[in-house]
C-alpha cells in the first residue's frame, strides 16, 4: 500500500501547475516559472562569465600594445644614443707623432695604442649594434606598410566592387595607372599611392573625363539620325513644332546633356 501511495502521490504532482512569478525585462512585464527563473539566471551567469573573459582579452590585447609601443619608443631612443656614441668615438684624436714617441717615451707609445685600438673596437661595436637596431626598425616599417596598404585595399574594394574581378580588376588598375600618366603623375608615384581616397579620386575622375568625352559622340549621333515618322502623320510640320525643334537641337548642342538629346529624338519622332 505505501508503494501505490507514494505513485499516486508522484503523479498528483506531474499534474499541479508550477506556480509563475511577473518579472519585468527589457521594459515589458511577463509570467515565468521558477525552472525559467533558473534557466535564465544561468544564462545570465554564462553570459557575464564570457563578457568578462572578452573584457580580459581586451585588457591583455591593449596592455600587450602599449607595451609594444613602449618598446619600440625605448629602442629609438637608444637608436639616437647610439649615433651619438658613433660620433664621439668618430671624432680623431690628437694627432701625435707616434713614431717619436716611441723612441722617446716607449711606455706612453704603448698607452697611446691601447687607447686608439679599444676606441676602435668600441667603435666597431657601436656601429654594429646601430645596423642591428635599424634592420629592425624597417622591419617594424615595412610591417606597418603592408598592414596600411591591407586596410586600404579592402576600403577601395568596398567603392569599387569590380576591383575583385580578376579580368576586371586588372583592366581597371591599368586604366587607372594610364589616365594618372596622361595628369602627370610618373610611375614611381603612381606605385606609391596608398591611400585608397587618391585612387578613388583617380578613378572618378577618369570616369568624369570618358563620360566628358562620349556627350559630342551623343549628341551628333542624335543630329545625324533620320526623321522618322508614325503612320498616319503629315508629312510637314507647323512652325511652331519646328520652332520647338530647333530649340531643342540648340539646347542638346549646348549642354551636350544625353538627356537634353533624348527629348530631342522624342520630338522628331
């Protein structure tokens, strides 16, 4: 009998509602049950155990920079010690007449070499760690240019999609690089613009001139191009249709505008 009890105790409670608690989020007001409230509170958790192991990364990302860049500050300073000591230890000393002295005063002989061969060693070493330090300043450079021009590349892809096409891309750069030729600019120059404004600025410009260049095509071909008239339509005009006419091939003429020379051609037709 207590194991039937202890079911039918076990199933009465399957069947009673879990009681709800109004909770206020985000600005609106809802019921949930208490396995909700867990849930979510352990989302919660997740979510502020993962926000503070991004907060950290950040924290060790930014300190890893300054101190990079602490680094670099320090090695360019040692840098311009280092051309100081150069000079220093480059500058002659007396000029003494050696061979004298070593008849006269051998052990001042002796003293003199010594001082000249360690300022020579040490000048050896200053020189030698100078080259070091520089190798690695243009290499920092070097780094820092390919990352300009990464960043750069994908601002100028993003305003000029076609730049990704392989074929596109390829005629476009070329034509860009010819029309900066045409303005003046050498290779060299060319070679060395990095800043993705310069090259869209090329680019529009380019665009600005071959539609320029295409209007007097335009609008002659709209002059020369045969009347053409519907069915049904008398063969001579009023003077006031060929007064609108000729206004309008002045106008198409003038501004060059293709769309000046599409009304034109509605007109005679």
């Amino acid at each position: 009998y207590e194991d039937e009890s202890e079911a039918d105790e076990q199933d009465d409670g399957e069947g009673v509602e879990q009681p709800k608690y109004r909770v206020k989020a985000a600005g609106e007001e809802r019921e949930v049950t208490l396995d909700e409230l867990i849930k979510s509170y352990q989302l919660g958790q997740d979510y502020t155990k993962k926000s503070q192991m991004v907060a950290e990364e950040r924290k060790v990302i930014e300190a890893e920079k300054t101190a990079v860049a602490e680094a670099k500050q320090l090695r360019d300073q040692y840098a311009q010690r280092l051309q100081m000591m150069e000079q220093v230890l480059s500058q002659q000393m007396p000029q003494e007449d050696l061979e004298s002295l070593k008849d006269t005063d051998p052990i001042g002989y002796a003293v003199k070499v010594a001082e000249m061969s360690q300022r020579e060693k040490q000048l050896q070493a200053v020189q030698a760690e100078r080259a070091r330090i520089a190798e690695q300043q243009e290499a920092d450079r070097i780094g820092q240019l390919q990352q300009v021009v990464s960043e750069e590349s994908k601002k100028l892809a993003e305003a000029i999609p076609d730049l990704t096409d392989p074929d596109k891309g390829q005629a476009i750069k070329r034509d860009i690089r010819e029309f900066g030729k045409k303005l003046g600019f050498s290779d060299a120059e060319l070679a060395n613009v990095y800043d993705s404004r310069a090259v869209l600025t090329l680019y529009k410009a380019m665009q600005y001139d071959r539609l320029m260049a295409s209007k007097p095509q335009v609008t002659k071909k709209v002059q020369e191009a045969p009347r053409v008239l519907k069915a049904g339509t008398a063969t001579t005009r009023s003077d006031g249709d060929a007064q609108v006419v000729k206004k309008l091939k002045q106008q198409a003429r003038q501004s060059g505008r293709v769309a000046d020379a599409a009304a034109l051609f509605e007109r005679m037709l």
